[in-house]
C-alpha cells in the first residue's frame, strides 16, 4: 500500500501540533462531530488552536470505493487517481477561473497498484454566509437594485463555472456562500464538488446546472423577474443561445427536478 498525504501551504503546522501528519492520523480521526455519515463516505467537523485562535476544519472520508468511482475519478483526471484528489482538482480549476469554492488545507490518498482505496481531504470554514440564510435574513431589507446585482453577479459566476469547463451536477442555492461589500458587488463560492465533471463544454450538461440553480430560487423571495435576471446576467457573459431560448430550456429542466424532490425550506 502506498500512502501519502499533501498539505496546501501554511497549514501543515497546526496539524502536526494537533498528532496530525501521517495518513492514519487523519483517516483514524474521531476528535469532532460526525456531520454526514453513511458506508463509504463521512465528514467530521472538528475545531484546532492554532496560537491561541480556533479554526475550524472538516475532514471528508471516503472508503473502499466502488468501481464507478475509480472509473470516474479515472475519466474526469484523465488517468488513475482517488476521490479526494478529484476534488482538490475541482478547487484548483475553480480558484484559476476566479470561482471561490473550498479552502483547501490538505488530502491524502491510500493506493495499491495505483486503485485507490481510501483518501480524504481537510478544508477550512469559508468565512462567508450560506446563501439561504443570506437570503432569508437579508432579503426584506434589501432593494431591487441590490436583489438584481446579487443576481447578476451569480449569473456570472456560474458562467465562470462553465468557461472552466466543469459542470456541477448539485449546483444549488444552498451550496453557494457569499459575502457582499460596501460597494454593493457580491462574491459566490461554491461548494459541494464531488460530482463534478471536468472538460465538460456540453449545452445539456450546462442546461441542467442552471436548471437545478433555478428550481432551488423559492417563489417565497424570487420572482419570474429575478430569475430572468439571473439567465439573463448568465448569457450576457457569453453564452451562445439568446437569453429567451436559453431561460425556457432552464425553466423546462426545473419543472424536471421539481417533479424529482422537494424544494427545502429556507
């Protein structure tokens, strides 16, 4: 078995303080709160000192993989790799494409033969809000300018996703962050990375991204014109089909995945 472990820079001392270093150390780890669990993947939150300070961190876990997953992780990195790898990938295609997503603090990997058989990644909190609760808490307060550049700046972003050519099948309202400044200009990171497909320039592929963004926007907060706003800022960043064309594939994939699950309350 040949196992190793990979430290993005600045973080591998506050690890190494906690007994964290080796592959073991992080995959044997029960020092937080199980947060997601089920056979084959777990996520710990857990809480580090680092002089003083507390950050707090999540280790993801994945387990004997199935076959599907090394034929996965093998068709979006191009040759043989491990679940965690794919992901830390994803972050570094996102970050190079001005997409904020995971902060990424390490990952290791277990092989035999070049097949994975376990691996897991560390990242950091991401200083931001969750976009529902943004929403819900900022919504009422907000105008219709600033509910409109919010808006065209996720429309944006998403087409920043695309450019860089990656395509994420769980691309959700509630799986973005955002941060806002006083110029009134909204940052997006994104989360939730483990389905996601590289070297992706398929229409249908980015259809369906916006459809489940659009599906997750609640009638509760977002009108048609809110959404149309949102398409609108998407194609005006580049895309080929005229925004009319355009919102009613994204609408039709909504009415999709609405008929598929329950829209969370938020």
């Amino acid at each position: 078995m040949n196992e190793k472990v990979f430290f993005e820079e600045g973080y591998k001392d506050i690890f190494v303080a906690a007994g964290l270093e080796s592959f073991s150390d992080f995959l044997d780890f029960d020092g937080g709160q199980i947060v997601n669990k089920n056979s084959r993947r777990q996520v710990i939150k857990f809480s580090l000192d680092d002089n003083g300070t507390s950050r707090e961190f999540f280790l993801k876990c994945f387990f004997t993989p199935q076959l599907k997953d090394i034929f996965f992780v093998c068709r979006n990195l191009g040759k043989l790799g491990t679940q965690a790898q794919l992901e830390w990938q994803t972050t570094r295609v996102l970050n190079e494409n001005g997409v904020g997503t995971y902060k990424m603090a390490c990952f290791g990997e277990k092989r035999s033969w070049g097949i994975e058989r376990a691996s897991f990644f560390v990242t950091e909190k991401i200083d931001a809000a969750e976009l529902p609760e943004y929403v819900s808490q900022n919504w009422p307060q907000m105008n219709e300018k600033e509910k409109l550049s919010m808006l065209c700046d996720l429309g944006k972003t998403v087409k920043r996703i695309h450019t860089a050519k990656l395509s994420l099948p769980d691309l959700y309202l509630w799986h973005f962050f955002v941060t806002a400044d006083e110029a009134g200009r909204f940052d997006f990171s994104v989360i939730d990375l483990h389905r996601a497909k590289h070297n992706i320039t398929s229409r249908s592929e980015r259809i369906k991204n916006l459809g489940r963004l659009y599906f997750s926007m609640s009638d509760k907060y977002f009108t048609a014109e809110h959404k149309y706003q949102l398409v609108k800022s998407y194609a005006d960043a580049g895309y080929e089909f005229i925004t009319e064309k355009l919102l009613h594939q994204v609408r039709s994939y909504a009415d999709v995945i609405a008929k598929r699950r329950r829209l969370p309350k938020y």
